[in-house]
C-alpha cells in the first residue's frame, strides 16, 4: 500500500464545443471545431475551414475565435 497523496488535476473549461461554427479572427472565414486538446498553453481547439477550394484544418486558442 502506497502512502503517497493523488494530486488533483487541473479543471480546464472549454469556450467552444465539437461541431461549433466560429469565426477565425486572422483571416475572418467561417470554421467549424473538429477536436478539442488540453497542453501546456490551456485549451486548444482544431479548426477545419475552406481557403481556396481545399479543406484546411489548424489547431487555435479561444482568443483567435469567435461564434458564429
């Protein structure tokens, strides 16, 4: 048996949920969240979008989006 403590994880809330349509404030063309990631800068989000008729995806920070 084991003395150590379990340390609580941390709680991330997520701006945005899969299949969301958002903004993307750079380029200002409509996406929609495909996946959502937790790393070392928070929550991340995978944006699919269309950008001269071929299907581009990018993972983004809620700062760079906005609802749609």
């Amino acid at each position: 048996m084991s003395d150590s403590k379990a340390t609580p994880g941390r709680v991330e809330h997520f701006k945005f949920d899969l299949g969301d349509k958002v903004i993307i404030r750079e380029i200002n063309r409509p996406g929609r969240v495909e996946a959502l990631m937790i790393d070392y800068l928070g929550p991340q989000y995978r944006v699919a979008f269309w950008d001269n008729s071929k299907r581009e995806g990018s993972w983004l920070n809620a700062e760079e989006l906005d609802a749609r």
